[in-house]
C-alpha cells in the first residue's frame, strides 16, 4: 500500500468519526493575509466537505 492509499483510507476514517474545525485564509507575499475563515465541517461519502458553520475573521494588520 502507498502512502496515498494510507492518507485516502485515513481521510474515509476521519469523516466517518470526527468532525473536522478548520480554517482557511487566502494570502500573497506582497499584501499578507486578505481573508480568514473557520468553521465546522465533516467528510461526506464522495469526498466533499459539507460545512455546519462558517465565518470570517477579521485579518489584522501589524
């Protein structure tokens, strides 16, 4: 088994189990941060996200 198979039956694993907090944010070298979000999301059974809560923060700048 490759580790790609390792990380895909771990993934299966996880959205059977857990649910998942995550945050996201999008960014560039020039600017820094332009967008941060977080919110509550479990692994559907094709592999998408479904998300329960989002919501965006406030980047803030040094």
């Amino acid at each position: 088994m490759d580790e790609y198979d390792m990380l895909h039956e771990a993934f299966e694993e996880l959205g059977r189990t857990t649910k998942l907090v995550s945050v996201f944010f999008t960014s560039s070298r020039e600017d820094g941060i332009h967008a941060i979000h977080w919110g509550d999301a479990h692994l559907d059974a094709d592999r998408t996200f479904t998300w329960s809560h989002e919501e965006r923060l406030l980047p803030v700048r040094a």
